[in-house]
C-alpha cells in the first residue's frame, strides 16, 4: 500500500476556546477512524524559518503550511477521500494530497 501525505495549508482560527475544543473533537474522530492508515498523524508545525537560495535565514514560512498527517491507501482516489472528511477543510483550509515516492537505498 502506498503512503500519502496531507498538507494542511491555511484555515481560520476558532472565534472562542469552546469553538477550538469542538474543533479539535471532530479532528480526533476523524483520525481515529483511519485506524492503522494512520502512518503519522497531527504533526502541527511552529516556528518555521525559510533558508534561502543564497544561504540567508528569514523567519517564517513561504508557504501557509500548518501540519501535516501521512496515510496509507490503495490509490490516490483512495487517499483523496479520506482528505475530503477531514475537518480541516470546515475551518476553511485546504489539503495537498501527495503520493511519498520510496527512495533507492
């Protein structure tokens, strides 16, 4: 079976804690049912720098790129309807479904 990576890129703040907490149910159930396709999820990102092409540092992203959860799935179809469940998508975030290629070695 193949590994998918889901990009979670964007998505709005929760306008009070109440509002964060449900969030944050419906994201748990939603990664508990993947059950085992679930290779590594919740991987929330913070404190990004962006090294450049001429060595120079900037902190922060280029990118709006918030996290990332990686799947196991039988095709891309497979893994792009597990993406569209994902409660992410309620808060107005987007998701990037990617195909891991196994590298030689």
């Amino acid at each position: 079976m193949a590994q998918y990576l889901i990009t979670y890129l964007g998505g709005g703040q929760p306008s009070s804690p109440e509002e964060g907490q449900q969030h944050f149910a419906k994201y748990r159930a939603w990664l508990s049912s993947l059950g085992d396709s679930a290779v590594s999820p919740a991987n929330p990102l913070k404190n990004t720098s962006t090294v450049n092409p001429d060595g120079s540092v900037t902190v922060g992203s280029t990118t709006s790129m918030s996290g990332y959860t990686i799947i196991e799935a039988h095709s891309m179809e497979a893994a792009l309807e597990i993406a569209k469940a994902c409660p992410f998508l309620e808060i107005g975030g987007s998701l990037e479904v990617s195909e891991l290629v196994e590298m030689p070695g």
